[in-house]
C-alpha cells in the first residue's frame, strides 16, 4: 500500500492530541486553550476559545451540523459549542 501526503504543517509547541473533522474544518486543540479550526490545507482558519487549561479527553460531534460535545473530566465539565459561531 502506498501513502501520498497531500499536506503538512509544523505546529511548534503544540501537543496535538484531538482530531476531528467535521464538515469541511480540521479541529484540533489549541495549547490548553480551546481548538484550533483548519482547512484540508491545514492553514489556521479560527481559533475557539474555552476556559482556560482546559483538557479534552472527548469530543462528539453532530452528524449533520456544527455542534460539538467537550468532554473535561478534571474540570467536571461538558461544553456544547458552536463551531459555526465560536459559541458555548
């Protein structure tokens, strides 16, 4: 099986550890302080914000939509976010 990269980026200081695509957005975490939105170039589109060092271990996403479910077990929090307006 053959494997062609399409794209890649460097993203220094920052343990990537979600990955989710939902529509046409890549989202992934931002340094502890929310997620990052990126296109399939995997350029930076918009950042979403959350409580400060906030760790995600879950994201569920809508199946046809923009919502997102955070799941933060050591701040005892689920957070519902927009994707489309950066909402929660």
């Amino acid at each position: 099986m053959n494997i062609k990269i399409l794209h890649s980026k460097h993203y220094a200081h920052n343990d990537i550890y979600i990955l989710e695509i939902q529509n046409d957005k890549i989202l992934i975490n931002d340094n502890c302080e929310g997620l990052a939105q990126l296109n399939f170039h995997l350029d930076r589109e918009t950042k979403i914000p959350l409580h400060s060092e906030t760790i995600i271990y879950s994201v569920y996403k809508e199946f046809q939509g923009s919502k997102l479910l955070i799941y933060s077990p050591d701040q005892e929090e689920m957070i519902i976010i927009n994707t489309n307006t950066g909402e929660n």
